[in-house]
C-alpha cells in the first residue's frame, strides 16, 4: 500500500509524495497542517437518504474499539490505513494499535462513559469489525449512523467513504465500493469539537456531548431503491410521493391496508398518486395509523402512517378543523448516566411526565431528538415542534453554513416526514434580527415548504426590548410565529409581558415557544425569591396566565422539563446547570412548579369541543 505523505526538504514543505517512496521526511506527518483537507468531501448528504421503513437491518451496535484522538493523530498518521500491522513493524507510525484500545458501548456517548472524558471535546475514533459479503446483483450495503456529534468520518477497510456534518440527524454511508467478502474493517472519526461557523456554532446553552450515539446498522438495498417516501392527507385524498435511488422510468404499487390501493407512475426516479378515499383521521384523542407498503420492482418498504391535518387560519391553529391550543412542554435529550442517549424507556418516562402535567405538545429543542420519539408520539397522541439547531449567532453570512443547516433540516423532515405527531418544523431559535439572518432564514423556511408542504413553519424569536412588540422580520415568512421570553426571570415583573401582548397585533398565531424560571430541587422560600421552587411556580402560573389573555397566543411552551448540564450557568445555585426542569435532573423530583404548570394549564388552555 502506497501511503502519500508530505516531501519536506529541511525547511519547505514541497508537495503531495509518499512514505514509502523515497522517503524524504519519514516525519512527515509531524508537518502536515492540511491534514484533513483530503477528508472533507464526499459529504455524506440526504440527497444519500434511504427510506428505511420495513427494511431488515443488520445492527453494529455493541461494544467498539475506542479512543479519544486530541492532536488529530488519526488522519494525520492515516491510522486507518495501517490496521492489522504488527506495532513492531518499522514502516508505520507506532503510536496506534486500535486492537487494544479500551471499549467503549455504541450507541453511547464518551462525555458519560468515563469521568476523565466528561469535558474531553476534540476527536475520537470507532473502530471494529464485521463480516460482509460483496453484495451482487447491483445491490448496495449502506452504513446508516442514527446521529453522532458533531462531524463524522467514515473509512472502511482503509478507504475514506464521506464526512458528514451536523450531530443530530441521520447520515449514510454507501460502503459497496470497499466492501470486501469476509471480514470488514471499519472506523469512524467522531469530533466534537464547537466550531464558529458550525450549526449550531460553538457558543449554546446545553452541554456538548461527543460520540457515536445513535444506532449503527447496515442495510442490503436493491440497487433501485426508495430514497423518501413521503405519505400525507390532502384536500383531494391521501398523497403518496416516491422518489427513488436512480432516474427510472417505471411503476409502483401502493397499499394501504384497509383503506386505498393504487399505482404511482415513476418518472425519472419520482413519482405521486392521490389516493381518492377518506382515513379516520389521527389526533391526540383518536389514534388511527394505517399500515402503508410501496413496492417498486424487488425494493419494498413499510410504514405506519396517521393522517391529520394541521393548519392555520387567521391566528388560529386548527387540527383536522378544529381549534388547537397548545399545552407545552420544551425538552432536551440529555441523561446523567446517558449523556445524549435516548432509548425507548427514557423517551415515555417524558412523555408520561408530559402528560400528567395535562400538556398536549413537546418542543424537542433545540436539534433532532431520537427518531424513537417521533413514533412514541405518534402512538401516544402527542404533538411536537421539531427543529434544527439554528441557534443563536450561527454564521449567517456564510454560504457553507446555510447549506450545513438546510441538509439537517432536509435529512430530519426526511426522517419525520411520515408522523403525525409532527406539526411544526423549527428553523431557528433566538437569532439576532439582522438582514444576513433574514435571508439565510428565509431560505430555510422555503426548504422547509419545498420537503414538506403539509406543516407549518415556525421560529423562537426575541422579544423587542425597546418597543416591547412583537417585532422580527422573519415572522412574516412563518406560518406560526414563536417567541421566547423570560418576563418574572431575565426581566423583572411580568408588566413588560402584559405590555407586549397588548401592543402587538400580529396577523397570524403566536405561541411562547419559551419561558420559566431556575429553582434548586428542594429549596424553599418566599415565592419573592430567586431561585425557589415557590417562585419558578409563580413564574410558571403568571406566565400561563398572562399568555392566554391575548387571542393571539395559541399556546405556551415552558422551558422546560427536566434540569440540564450546561456550563455557561455559573452562579452559586446552579454550578454546570440550567434549573429550569419542572422536574430534576434525576428525572424524577418534581418541583411545585409541575403541579402550578399542571394547574395552569388546566384552567387557562382548554381543547376544542
Ligand atoms: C433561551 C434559550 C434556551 C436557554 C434558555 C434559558 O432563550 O433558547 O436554550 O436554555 O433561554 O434557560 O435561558
């Protein structure tokens, strides 16, 4: 195997040569600075999406080789050529033997597996092996990775496959070029390190978490396949869109059980029929999926599907029709002993403290949650914001950025695109009102209705400290305009909440997508002071309160259900992390604010009859 590395002449770095041809500088990769220059593309991409519903998988979750990789050894030695070299053999650098490295679990997060790796932030490398056979026929083997935070490289058996950016969304990795029969080696570099023109960007209010933790699996695909399957009730019936691996020409078989059948003409690898017929319809109160099959040649896929419709008239939010207020509840994904780990218990362990605080709707802030939380909700008639983390000052003046956060906001509409549950998608969360900013969320808003024309698009914006009104320019691109603020916490007294509801007079639903209060677990006072349960509980009241007083507001979001780690909050009382839970973090205690919450919501947000 030839090994290119840097010609280095003394002083000058000359160019592109090779470690075993005439080695110039055997220390070559003492000098290279542009080391990841040859790993930033392929980018791992949702135009590389495979629809995965009713696909067998085969997982690569279990125990990996792990190590965490500060100075960037692993690319500038090309660690992942040099496996299953003997560490005494004198043509590779000696500093990696992935064989022994420790174990760490995947899926799992380093920040939570030992206390050493807690704030360790930088790269890390996966590695193991499997067994494959070369796929025949034109099939593909592709690597799915549920999520890894932030930017991931994949190599296989010593090739570079793509690099994907973003930690929260689905990726694919097409391994059929490099997959060999027999045993197969892969590794993948996971780095978290916060980044200026990143999304989000370095600067955010939750703890940044490192590591491969969502599922690995792999999946065989005909070499025709479905990429998207999108399934969603209009005026005129059900619509199904197909689009497809390649640009055929051909037909589609369409089912859904007990309900409609039909054909979807493909042309150039795309494809929509309306199915004429008329679902029992999917809400919080009436649970119906349906069991959705495509076949196209020897691809088949699934999915259970619930049918609703969602939409705003005027400032009101209406589902299936009728009048919607929303009950809310913001979380994040994150776990003393989990890290960013979800799994299924975890996620209704939320859902059932969501539902006996009597809410109807979850803000899954501030990045894709689990896919698992999703269909939970879709099963348990509970609704959901889902967003990217367009959060804060990401850098709006920067092409790459942009493209950055419309490929996550793509790859989780792909994901999501099929549940009911889902009603809003989130472009954004408090960012400045500046005219880079508006473009750039304009331009997510129209990708958003160009993957999903069936929900509406919203944004956490800021409040107008100097007009107190309800002031963004983005609002006139959303279908539902969110607004975070905190009167009773960053701003004293609720007057300033008053007076901004009563000066604005926007033309379409608002719902205060944040606001609460910190209090310590356990500390009790006077419900004047800071930091008390008895004060988040009066915040939490006079917020619900105030907020349902404007007709405007259709619903509120209190920030949020569990306590979270976080290191910006340094104060005495918080030390490493936001107190805003209704709820501890052990995810278990609850504060007097759950029950005030509870209280609240029950005499001020009522459903429709
Ligand atoms: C916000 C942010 C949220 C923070 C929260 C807070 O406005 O959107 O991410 O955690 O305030 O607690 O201050």
């Amino acid at each position: 195997m030839v090994r290119s590395g840097i010609i280095y002449d003394g002083e000058n770095l000359l160019s592109e040569g090779s470690y075993t041809q005439g080695i110039k500088d055997p220390y070559w990769h003492l000098h290279d600075e542009n080391f990841e220059t040859p790993y930033m593309t392929p980018r791992l991409t949702a135009e590389g999406s495979v629809f995965m519903g009713g696909r067998d998988v085969v997982s690569l979750n279990g125990d990996w080789c792990f190590a965490i990789d500060p100075m960037r050894e692993g690319l500038r030695q090309r660690w992942f050529e040099h496996d299953a070299q003997p560490i005494d053999d004198w043509s590779v650098p000696r500093d990696y033997d992935d064989g022994s490295w420790q174990k760490a679990p995947v899926p799992g997060c380093w920040t939570t597996e030992r206390d050493e790796w807690l704030r360790y932030e930088g790269a890390a490398w996966y590695s193991r092996s499997f067994e494959a056979a070369v796929p025949t026929d034109g099939d593909r083997l592709i690597l799915r990775i549920g999520a890894a935070n932030a930017q991931t490289r994949v190599f296989l058996n010593g090739a570079f496959c793509g690099l994907h950016l973003g930690g929260s969304t689905p990726f694919f990795c097409d391994l059929t070029p490099y997959i060999q029969s027999g045993e197969n080696l892969v590794m993948i570099e996971v780095d978290s390190t916060r980044r200026a023109d990143a999304v989000p960007m370095h600067h955010t209010d939750w703890f940044n978490h490192g590591g491969l933790y969502r599922d690995v699996e792999l999946v065989k695909v005909p070499a025709v396949h479905t990429s998207h399957l999108f399934v969603r009730l209009t005026d005129d019936g059900v619509a199904v869109d197909l689009t497809l691996s390649s640009d055929v020409d051909g037909t589609a078989e369409v089912d859904i059980a007990g309900l409609a059948k039909g054909k979807i003409e493909v042309r150039a690898g795309a494809g929509t029929t309306i199915l004429d017929c008329a679902p029992e319809l999917w809400s919080p109160d009436s649970l119906r999926l349906y069991d959705v099959t495509v076949t196209y040649g020897s691809d088949r896929v699934t999915d259970r599907v619930g049918f609703r419709r969602i939409e705003r008239r005027g400032r009101e939010l209406l589902l299936n029709g009728r009048t919607l207020q929303l009950r809310g509840i913001g979380m994040h994904e994150e776990d003393l002993d989990l890290g960013k780990c979800s799994d299924e218990v975890e996620i209704r362990r939320r859902f059932a403290h969501l539902k006996d605080l009597g809410a109807n709707v979850a803000r899954a802030a501030h990045y894709p949650h689990h896919e698992l939380v999703a269909r939970v909700a879709d099963e348990l008639g509970i609704l959901l914001w889902e967003e990217i983390p367009v959060y804060w000052a990401v850098a709006f003046d920067n092409p790459p950025t942009f493209e950055n956060a419309r490929n996550q906001l793509v790859e989780l509409i792909r994901r999501d695109a099929n549940r009911a549950s889902v009603i809003l998608w989130g472009v954004g969360n408090e960012n400045a009102d500046t005219d880079t900013r508006l473009d750039f969320m304009r331009g997510l808003v129209e990708a958003a209705r160009a993957e999903d024309p069936s929900r509406l698009v919203t944004a956490a914006c800021l409040i107008n400290r100097e007009t107190f009104r309800i002031e963004d320019r983005l609002a006139d691109y959303l279908d539902v305009i969110g607004l975070n603020q905190y009167f009773g916490w960053y701003e004293p007294g609720f007057e300033g909440l008053k007076r901004l509801l009563q000066n604005s007079d926007p033309d379409r639903p608002v719902v205060i997508s944040e606001t609460g209060a910190d209090a310590v677990a356990g500390m009790h006072g006077p419900d004047t002071q800071l930091f008390t349960e008895e004060y988040q509980a009066k915040v939490l009241t006079r917020q619900v309160e105030i907020a349902a007083r404007a007709d405007y507001v259709v619903g509120t979001f209190i920030w949020l259900l569990y306590d979270f780690r976080t290191d910006r909050r340094q104060t005495k009382h918080q030390r490493g992390w936001n107190l805003k839970g209704v709820v501890a973090a052990d995810k278990t205690t609850r504060k007097l604010g759950f029950v005030a919450l509870a209280r609240a919501y029950q005499r001020h947000f009522r459903d429709a009859d």
